[in-house]
C-alpha cells in the first residue's frame, strides 16, 4: 500500500475525529518516512468503533476483536493490552490524518520486536535519538 492508497482508504472509512488513529507501519507510510506498508492499521473506540462495525462483521483476532473491511486495512478495538484511549488521545495529526505518536510507535515495535520491524525500530530510535 502506498501512502496516497492509504489516505485513500481513509477518507472511505469517514470515522468520527477523535475516535481513532493509524498505529503501526501506516503512522509511518503518512509520515513519509516508509514508501510502502503491508496493510493499514487503524484503533478506534466509541462512535468510531460502531461505524467501523456496520462496515463489516466484526471478529476475534489473537487479543482484540477486529473488523476488516479491506484486506489490507484493519480497524481494531483494541490493541495488545495498550491504553487505546491514551494513543487516540496521544495523536499527533499529519496532513489531517491521527497517527500514533513516534515514541509510542516505538515502545510497541520493541515490545513485539518481530522480524518485520527491525528496521522501522532502527529508523525510529534514529529519529527519536
């Protein structure tokens, strides 16, 4: 997915502001700092959760219950054990669009440290010093 698809995919999701954010490599692709993502992830709560709902059938994934109305776009309402509410509210905007903050982007990457994120947490602690 490339970052004009993602904008793309979230101008047709048409959440409620302040009921989401982009977490994971999509925080990165809008910020420009990565040319290309697997998917988009995106955490929502209240009004922002049910609209995602009527978009399609909400499942179970390995923690948090998910919907997925593309498949390379995933909204879920929650995420890990993380506080959802604190990363909504922690948003930083770009271009208009809520992205995770880069330290909390960071701390969760490390956290998980899978192979497939080793070289956005090289990039991050590059940024973030």
């Amino acid at each position: 997915m490339t970052r004009d698809q993602a904008t793309q995919r979230l101008s047709e999701l048409a959440l409620p502001p302040g009921g989401y954010v982009v977490h994971g490599s999509g925080a990165l692709l809008l910020r420009g700092l990565i040319d290309r993502a697997r998917d988009l992830d995106v955490l929502a709560r209240g009004a922002a959760w049910r609209a995602a709902c009527r978009l399609a059938t909400p499942e179970h994934g390995l923690h948090d219950p998910l919907v997925r109305p593309a498949p390379d776009l995933e909204i879920w309402g929650g995420w890990l054990g993380d506080d959802v509410d604190a990363l909504i509210d922690g948003a930083e905007l770009v271009d208009g669009w809520p992205c995770v903050e880069l330290r909390a982007l960071l701390a969760f990457k490390e956290r998980l440290d899978r192979p497939q994120d080793r070289e956005h947490i090289a990039l991050l602690r590059a940024m973030l010093g």
